[in-house]
C-alpha cells in the first residue's frame, strides 16, 4: 500500500471519529447552533424595523432587512461552529488523546484533517439550518443554480479557513475555557462588519477595520450571490485572500503545534 493509500485511510479515520465524537455529544454543537439562530429571530422580530428605518434612506421595511442579515447569521454560524472545533481539539489535548496518537504509526497530519474535515460538515449541517430557518421567517433569495453553487463553495472555503484557525488555537491553549476565550473573536467580528448594518453607517475611524476585516467581504460577497445584487471586484478579491492566508497561517500553525513535544 503506498504512501498516499495510507494517509487517505488514516484521514478517513480521523474523520469518522470526530463525526462519531459529534453524534455522541452534540451539545456542544447544538449551544453554538442555537446562538445564530437566537440572533436571527432577535435581529429580525425585535430589531427589524428599527434596523431597517436606517437603510435606504428609510424607505426598507423589515423583509428587506431579513434579505440583509441572514447572510451575516451565516457567517456567524461559521465562527460558532469554529470556536467547538477549538474546544474540542483543546479537550483532546487536555485529556492525553493527542499524546497517544502521536505515538502511533498514523499520519500526522490526519489528525488535524480529521478535526478540520469532520467540522467542515458539521459547519455545512449547521449552515443549512440556519439558512432554512431564514427562509421560513421571510428570506427570499434571488440566486441563479450557479449563484448557489459559488456561494456553497464561499462557505465551504471560510469554513475550512476559520476552522485551520481555531485547530491551531486548541492546539496552543491550556485547556478547553482557554480554546473557547481564545476564539471568541470569531464570533465577534462579524459584529464590528457588516453583519447587522452597512459599514458606510459607521463612524469614519471604524470604518476601514470594517470594512477590511475578514467577515465583511465575505458577508458582501455571498449578500451579492444570493440577492443578486452584484459582489464587486473588491470584495471577491478581498474574501479570496483571506481565505487562503487563514487558511495556510492555521495550517502551519496547528502543524507546528502538533508537531511540538507533549505538555507536561
């Protein structure tokens, strides 16, 4: 069996035990479900024509804000499923199951991907929720097959990128509270984007982190598939980058975690 045979298997490996570590406790998972959803109806019941009273010159009524914030619900869904990963992969630390496998003849880069993988469709599952609950409280898309399609891919590439990320912080964190402080940001940022309100209502010195952050180009560019309102250049190229460099720094991070000595 060659090489590559090999780390295919022990990748699938790794991946159906973080899928059945999942199943067996998805409370976990279910927490950081239920807080994009949370915000969903929050945002939208309770704030939704005061948000919308501010954009387009006042004349939005609430279906139009729901068109505006489900695709930053989305993202946030993104960050809540990343901040497990890293409290997961912390518990694994913690618990001596990362000593164990580094003794063992597995690749051990299957490790991370197994992490990275598993949460990738459990980040996709919970995406899928939240989108459908968005579309029984009024979303109403206006997306081509081939929109769709880009947009899955856009949520499937920051998925990847946030969740490199988050392996990494698990990897460095003394223990699983500390993974979960440590990528609170994750969730936060959207907040400081363009989540909730445009980013030209800010003030002009908060602007360009907004604007720039790795959440708003990417909350832009799928509000821009799915409503049909165009992406713009910026924001593809912008939303691009910032995937691959999350996606490589959280690769070579968590690899050089992983590949340090165990923790006394």
């Amino acid at each position: 069996m060659s090489a590559a045979t090999h780390a295919l298997r022990d990748n699938l490996t790794m991946l159906r035990r973080n899928l059945l570590h999942a199943r067996r406790y998805p409370s976990l998972t279910l927490n950081l479900l239920l807080t994009p959803v949370i915000l969903l109806l929050l945002f939208v019941y309770v704030f939704g024509d005061v948000m919308s009273a501010g954009m387009n010159g006042g004349t939005a009524d609430r279906a139009d804000y729901i068109a505006y914030v489900v695709p930053g619900i989305l993202f946030m869904t993104i960050g809540g499923i990343a901040i497990g990963t890293a409290v997961s992969v912390a518990m694994d630390m913690t618990e001596g199951i990362m000593a164990r496998f580094r003794t063992m003849a597995i690749s051990r880069t299957s490790v991370l991907i197994g992490h990275v993988a598993g949460s990738v469709i459990q980040s996709l599952m919970a995406l899928a929720v939240v989108l459908g609950v968005g579309l029984a409280i009024g979303f109403r898309p206006d997306a081509s097959p081939l929109e769709w399609l880009v947009a899955a891919v856009l949520l499937a590439l920051f998925s990847t990128a946030l969740i490199w990320l988050a392996v990494g912080m698990g990897l460095a964190s003394p223990n699983a509270e500390g993974a979960s402080n440590a990528a609170q940001p994750l969730m936060i940022l959207p907040l400081l984007g363009s989540a909730f309100v445009p980013v030209d209502a800010m003030p002009g010195w908060f602007r360009w982190f907004a604007e720039y952050q790795p959440f708003s180009p990417a909350i832009e560019t799928l509000r821009g598939l799915l409503m049909g309102s165009g992406i713009g250049t910026k924001n593809a190229v912008l939303t691009v980058a910032w995937c691959l460099g999350l996606t490589l720094l959280g690769y070579w991070w968590s690899k050089a975690q992983f590949n340090r000595e165990p923790r006394s």
